[in-house]
C-alpha cells in the first residue's frame, strides 16, 4: 500500500479539539501540536512500508511470577 497522507494541519487539531473533545484551543496551541505530531505519523506511515507480510506473530507466551 503506497497511499500518500496529507500533513496534520493546525485547523483540523483545532476543529478535532473543539467537535470531539469539546475543549477549544488557540491557534498557536494548535500548529504547536501539529508541529510535534507530523513527525510522528510519519514513522507510522513508515511502518506501512516495512517488509512483513510473510511475517507470522509470535504464538508462545511464557508469563512470568515476580520471583523469577
């Protein structure tokens, strides 16, 4: 899958805030949150291009006491 994101805009934080949160925020707050979290969902989107598809998950789960 190689689907090209758009950038985390400061108005749709804004508006994010305010419809789903209910807690406005300003706009320098906004592009503050924008500029901290675009790197972040570009690692992300990076993930997508890792080579896993023939890549099983891991079936043994050993819990383990305090003790050991």
């Amino acid at each position: 899958m190689t689907s090209k994101r758009s950038p985390i805009r400061a108005e749709t934080i804004q508006a994010v805030a305010t419809e789903y949160v209910g807690q406005p925020i300003c706009a320098a707050r906004a592009k503050s949150y924008s500029d901290h979290m675009e790197p972040i969902w570009g690692m992300f989107s990076s993930l997508r291009e890792l080579p896993l598809k023939d890549v099983e998950p891991a079936i043994i789960f050993r819990p383990t006491t305090k003790g050991e």
